[in-house]
C-alpha cells in the first residue's frame, strides 16, 4: 500500500512545499495541509503502518528523520531539531517512540 492510496498527490505535493524550509516542519499542521487529520482512524492506522519503516511497530527517531521523504522520495530530511520536537509531541509515554496510538492521536486531535 501506498500513501497515494490514502492521500492525493496534489494535497501531498502542498503539505511538502509547505515545509521546504529547514526548521519550518510542524506535524500538525502538515497533517491538515496532507489532509490526513481529516480521513478515518482506520486510514490513519494505514499511514501509520506505511511511516513504520522497520515494522517494529513504533515509529522511532531514527524513521522520523526521513518522514517527510515516505511521503515524496525527494523531500528533504528533518533537522535533528524538527524530529526532537515531532517525537516530543507526540510520544505521550516518554519511550523515546510513537506507536500506533500516539500517532492517532496526534494526527485526528
């Protein structure tokens, strides 16, 4: 499965050039511009599934580093600033990873 299966390329094509400048990455807002706050829990499982590059179940800083790049193979990396702050707000348990959970909730709220 692809994200193009769940997002449309144009709607991912913006959220990209939206964040092309280093340090200006911000998951929640890039999540509305993608428009993935907006589909189901269900899909959101699905992206979540596709992020989760190891399969271990969690996304891991390591795998945020080159989040942007699942999404459009030539975007650029994060900043280790932009991944501290995306794995910050979005690891509720303070394990230093996102599961599945974490990830819904930070995209749907």
């Amino acid at each position: 499965m692809s994200l193009s299966s769940i997002l449309s390329a144009d709607a991912i094509d913006s959220a990209i050039k939206d964040c092309q400048a280093a340090d200006s990455f911000c998951p929640k807002k890039f999540f509305q511009v993608c428009g993935l706050s907006k589909k189901s829990a269900q899909d959101v499982k699905k992206v979540f599934g596709i992020l989760d590059n190891d399969g271990s179940g969690f996304i891991e800083e390591e795998e945020l580093k080159f989040f942007l790049q699942r999404f459009s193979p030539g975007a650029r990396v994060l900043t280790d600033k932009e991944t501290k702050a995306f794995l910050c707000a979005a690891d509720d348990d303070s394990d230093g990873r996102i599961g599945a959970d974490e990830f819904q909730a930070m995209v749907l709220s």
